[in-house]
C-alpha cells in the first residue's frame, strides 16, 4: 500500500471518530467529564506517522472539530496540527510503537492540544476550563488502550506508511 493510501485511511479514522464523538460522547458522560475521540484518534494515530503525515492528521483533526463549533477554525487547526507534529518527533527519538506508550502520550498531548487552544482562544476562567481538560484527560487516556489496539491493527505498519 502507498504511504498516501495510508495517510487517506488514518484521516477517515478520524471521521470515525468524529461520529463516535457526535453519537456516543454524551450519553458516555460521567459526571461533567466526557471524552474527545477526535484527540485520542489523532493522538494515536501521530504515533504511527512521521513528521510529514502527523500535521496533516492534526490539520484535519482540527478542521473536523471546529466543524462543531465553527468560531474557532484557526485556534483548532493550529493546536491540533502542532500537537500531532510533536508526537510523531517524540516517535523518531524514542521508540513509541507499544501500546504502553499511547498512555503517556494520550494524556500529555490532550493536555497540550487543550492548552494551546486555551492560549489562543480562552472562553472560561482558568480554574473552570482546567477542571474540565483534567477530567476529559482522564477519559481519553482510559480510551488509550482500545484506539492504539484499533489503530495498529488498521494501520499496521509504522512510520514509513503514513509519510507524504
């Protein structure tokens, strides 16, 4: 398979995850906490890119997220596309390629990925939106597991498949 087939199966991953998040993300609320599938795909899926594929996975993780709130394009695609590039630069120093990487990973690059949106579009107080990122945190690194599993059997192959 080409790297560009690959790259076009990780992106409707993320349309995938897109509909899991407009189907199935409320009525998974537990309290005020519910997850964001289109940052734990993305998350994932940039452990199996390389540095020229992840922004493209971020971008259009971006572009799919503000597509629910349409005020906030440029604020979702920037963090999201940085965010990806630095998973997939963390993968070409470290070997990231085991499902006990997608923990760390998941939980830190939510964090960043909600933080740089924060920077560049707060709407809340900090003590309110940092509860609420802690939280949804929580969440996407208990979906860590079951996405990098999913993933690395629909994306088998790593780093050199989803480059360009």
């Amino acid at each position: 398979m080409t790297a560009r087939f690959q790259l076009l199966r990780a992106i409707i991953l993320l349309l995938v995850s897109a509909f899991l998040q407009g189907m199935w993300a409320n009525a998974m609320r537990i309290g005020s906490a519910e997850p964001n599938f289109i940052i734990t795909f993305m998350l994932v899926a940039a452990l199996f890119a390389d540095l020229q594929a992840a922004p493209w996975l971020g971008f259009a993780a971006g572009l799919i997220e503000s597509s629910f709130l349409s005020v906030y394009l440029g604020s979702f695609l920037v963090s999201r596309s940085l965010v990806a590039a630095a998973v997939a630069l963390l993968g070409d120093r470290f070997y990231i390629d085991r499902v006990e990487a997608a923990i760390p990973v998941v939980g830190i690059g939510t964090l960043l990925a909600d933080g740089l949106f924060y920077l560049f579009a707060p709407q809340y107080p900090f003590t309110v939106w940092g509860a609420q990122v802690l939280r949804e945190t929580i969440y996407n690194v208990a979906l860590a597991i079951p996405v990098f599993i999913l993933l690395h059997r629909f994306l088998w192959r790593r780093r050199a498949t989803l480059a360009h």
